[in-house]
C-alpha cells in the first residue's frame, strides 16, 4: 500500500474496523511515518471528544416536527412549480404570438412602387442615385437599397 491508501485507512484503524493483515501494514506504517501518526492522534482525540460529549435525549415531538418541516419544505418547492410552468407557457405563447404577427405583416407588406419625383425632387443630384433611380418611371426598395449601396 501506498502513502494515500493508509492515510484514508486510518479512520477505520482508529475504530479498530481493520482485519489482522491490514492492520500490521498501517502499523508498520506508522513507524516510518510521522505525519501519518499526527492523523492517527488527531482521530484517537476526536473520537475521544465525541466520546465525551455524552448522549442526550431528544424531544419526544422531534422526528415529527422534523418530517413537518421537511414536508413543508417540500410543498413550497412544490408551490412554485404551477408558477413556473404558467410563467414557461406564458412566454412560449408571447413567442408564438410574435412571430405569427411578423409573418402576417410581412405578408401583406408589397413591392411598392413610386413616383420619381417624389424622392428626387428637391435634392442635389448624386450622379449615380440619380441615374438609377431616373432611369425608370417609378422606383421600388430595391432600386431605392442599390442607390444607397452605391453612394
């Protein structure tokens, strides 16, 4: 065995839970190990600690206050799942909801077309605006999105 194997050993030797053979292997161990026997004193005083506490009596009302409690507990746990799955439809409808809007207006939205002169009038001319967008009667968003991309 090596070094961590006895140090995680020493619990159950400390409580005398190991067998003949393991029990020589810590032993002999702890002869060449000194930070091995510092564990080994610090479980023997904890365990004498605990020893020495002594026993006490619970209440007679303890395990049922105890599982009052827990239920408790557990019906507030409970409490919030309506709220979330409410809360979880909610915002699955609000979704839906948007997105069918956006898909109605996007239907009924067309290619409109306009006047020239209703956009051209009154500006500067921008020689490569102006050639696009005189070159037909009316202009459209396409014709509109190029003119920009192209300035």
């Amino acid at each position: 065995m090596n070094h961590n194997e006895i140090f995680l050993q020493l619990s159950a030797y400390v409580d005398h839970e190991l067998s003949d053979a393991e029990k020589a292997v810590v032993v002999d161990h702890l002869r060449t190990c000194a930070e091995c026997r510092k564990r080994e004193h610090h479980l023997v005083l904890l365990k004498r600690n605990i020893r020495s506490a002594g026993d006490f009596e619970l209440p007679y009302s303890f395990a049922s206050s105890l599982a009052r409690s827990i239920h408790h507990h557990e019906e507030v746990d409970v409490s919030w799942l309506g709220i979330e799955r409410y809360a979880q439809r909610f915002v699955v409808g609000l979704a839906v909801l948007v997105l069918v809007l956006i898909g109605i207006t996007s239907l009924r939205q067309t290619d409109e077309s306009f006047p020239v002169e209703r956009y051209v009038s009154g500006l500067t001319s921008d020689s490569a605006a102006s050639q696009i967008l005189t070159k037909h009667g009316t202009i459209t968003r396409d014709d509109v999105l190029f003119a920009v991309l192209e300035k």
